[in-house]
C-alpha cells in the first residue's frame, strides 16, 4: 500500500509503503531514498526559519522550492536538529545550494522506519512517552531499532492541536 497526503494543507508529502501494522498504532514503513536540507538550532523556531528561507528562494541559485511534509526534528541536549525533506526530483547534485553555513544536504538511502501517531502540540514530555512506548512495542514484537528516535509533524502550526498529525519514528531493521 503506497501512501502520499494525508496532511491538511496542500504539500508533497514524503512517500512510503506500508509493510505491516502493528496493533498499537504503530506503523512499519518503507522509505525511498530521499534528500533533505537540515540545520541545527536551540529551538523549533529558529531551525524552521533558517531552512524556509533557503525553500523561500534565500538559496545561492534563487529557485523556491515546493514546501514538503513531513518535518522531523531530532532533540538533543543542545537543542535540536530540523530537516525537510526535498520534492521528489531533487538529489544532492542538483539541489540548490545554500546561502546560510548553518544548512546541510544529505541524502538518505531506502529505509525501514516504525512510526507511532499523535495528535496535540509538541512537547518534549509528550515526545518522550511516545517515544517510551513505540520502543516498548518494538522490543515486544523482537523489531531491532537502528539509530535514535525523531519526530515528524505534517501540519502547520495555526492547525487546531486536536487536529495535529504527528508522529514519533525510529529506523529498524
């Protein structure tokens, strides 16, 4: 089952196949290679202003670039790392290149990614029990992760919190 969409506003959202659901609400996916752009900042805010503005045509080639779904962070002690993931037809030879020192384009290889959904604001209490959980299930059903947990959001931040599609994922085996 091919998956693309599902947000509320109107992005190319990264594709994925769906290979097995687990009964918690957890997803085991699989991803094509994808190129993203990323940045790392003490907080959402700014990571998410560095890398529109590269989007919004502050590249050194002036092109703006489609905004894409969903946008992962990855939280650590000094903050955070943000990346958006590139319209399908963008690769790391023929990406614009950034203005800003602070951006990174890296390419990703095919992988297999377990995810688990939920709705509301981010906040790290909440990325930590969903992280706990998604973990918890992984290990019960003998999946090995690979790597740290990260959290993906598909909507924009005026979406009402009940509304929210978010989901914490890890990469697997």
């Amino acid at each position: 089952m091919h998956i693309k969409g599902g947000n509320i506003i109107s992005a190319e959202t990264a594709e994925y196949t769906v290979l097995r659901v687990l009964g918690e609400g957890v997803e085991i996916r699989q991803y094509p290679k994808q190129t993203l752009i990323s940045t790392d900042a003490k907080d959402q805010n700014t990571a998410f202003s560095i890398l529109a503005n590269y989007i919004f045509g502050g590249n050194a080639e002036g092109i703006r670039i489609s905004m894409t779904t969903p946008v992962t962070t990855v939280l650590n002690d000094s903050g955070l790392q943000m990346s958006f993931v590139l319209p399908s037809g963008y690769y790391a030879d023929n990406v614009p290149n950034p203005r800003d020192e602070r951006i990174t384009i890296r390419e990703l290889e095919p992988r297999k990614i377990a995810t688990i959904r939920f709705s509301g604001h981010l906040n790290r209490g909440k990325y930590m029990q969903k992280k706990h959980e998604l973990v918890e299930i992984l290990e019960r059903e003998s999946i090995v992760v690979k790597g740290n947990a990260f959290l993906m959001q598909y909507d924009p931040p005026w979406v009402l919190p009940m509304l929210r599609h978010n989901e914490v994922a890890i990469e697997v085996d």
